[in-house]
C-alpha cells in the first residue's frame, strides 16, 4: 500500500507539471503573438497582422483537434504513460523549434505540430491518476493537477513580458539576440524536456497492464 501510495504520488506531480507546461504553452502564443509577427511581419499593416493571428491560433486548435483523437487511441494502445510523456516530448521539442521560425509558414507548422502534443498531456495525465488512486482520493489528485497546471499560464505571462535577463543569459552562453518571444518559447520548451527526467520511476496504470494482453478491444475510435 505504501508502495502505491508513493507511485500515486510520483504520478501526481508529474501529471501537475506536465499541465503547468501543458497550460503555459497554450496561453504562450496569445501572450507573445503580437511581439512575434512584429518581428516576422516588419512593414505590414495592423489588419494583416491581426489575420496572421488568428490563422495560426486556428493552426494550433487545427492540431489539438488532431492531437485529441490520436493520442486518444494511443493511450489504449500502448498504454497511459507512453502518451503523457510522448505529448510533453512532442510539445517541448516544437517550443523550443518555434523560437527560431524565419517565417508565418513555419510558424503554422509549428503551431499545429505543437498543438498536437499539448491535446494528450492533460488526458493521459488525468486517466493515469484516476486510474492509479482509489475512487475516495482521485478526485483529490485531479483537483492538484488542474490547479498547479493554471499556474502555467501565470507563468507564461511573466515570461513573455519580462524575458530579458534570460535572454542575455542565453546570448551569454549562446551568442546571438535574443527577444521576449524567443525566451519564452525556449524557456516553455527547456521545462518540458526537463519534466521528462521525473518519468525515472513513474508505474504505467495498473488498470492498463491488467488488460494490456486480454482480447478486450482497445483504441477503437
């Protein structure tokens, strides 16, 4: 019982940060949007930059759709945990990607790519708790994870207002400038790919291992 009490616990957090990433990024592009295209879109009017706004939310929701029901499938298929951190690689890898985009059209990709990763992390992580913890307690596992990950969009907005002694850290070690926008995306990306250190000792749900080779159906849509 302690044992699982202590994988439960494992989960818990893993799951909370992987939403309080999961959360940053998907408020980070509303946040940095405007500095962003200022810096792609130099000389365009305002009605152009408000269009490319919203075709690349739209690119981003595009991939979430896209993300929900693949990682849907997924998550029956090969398990709750390969998906939860699958979706945070995904989404870590295409912020720290969209910090050095040249163009609106790589930044579309990016955005779709991304938002396909951020639509599994929040429901593995839920099913793998609730499936990890007694019905008396999941509730109480669901209600960290939702509340540390809103913190993520707190965070976002700092970040993508006031990156600039992170940028010159960067170009310190890095060389190069760096602007708000491009710290932000960095620094969203740099905590998800750290977050997957924490997957050392984390237990796939029991409830999936128990069906895992039984004849019962799994991942039909």
């Amino acid at each position: 019982m302690i044992k699982e009490s202590k994988a439960a616990v494992l989960i818990i957090i893993v799951a909370a940060l992987g939403y309080f990433v999961d959360i940053y990024d998907l408020v980070l592009f509303n946040v940095v949007k405007a500095e962003s295209l200022d810096q792609l879109m130099p000389g365009a009017s305002a009605k152009e930059k408000t269009s490319t706004e919203f075709f690349l939310f739209n690119m981003q929701m595009t991939g979430m759709l896209i993300g929900g029901i693949i990682w849907g499938i997924l998550g029956d298929k090969k398990g709750r945990l390969s998906v939860l951190f699958g979706s945070i690689l995904l989404y870590s890898a295409a912020n720290i990607t969209n910090a050095f985009i040249t163009s609106i059209p790589m930044y579309a990709v990016v955005r779709i790519i991304a938002g396909i990763g951020l639509a599994g992390e929040l429901g593995a992580g839920i099913t793998l708790v609730s499936e990890t913890m007694s019905k008396e307690k999941r509730g109480y596992g669901t209600m960290i994870i939702v509340t540390f990950g809103a913190l993520g969009a707190v965070v976002a907005a700092l970040v993508g207002a006031q990156g600039k002694a992170i940028g010159d850290f960067l170009s310190s070690v890095f060389g190069g400038t760096y602007a708000n926008w491009q710290v932000a995306y960095i620094v969203g990306g740099t905590l998800g790919l750290l977050l997957l250190i924490l997957r050392i000792g984390v237990a796939e749900s029991g409830m999936f291992k128990n069906v895992k080779h039984t004849n019962v159906q799994k991942g039909n849509i």
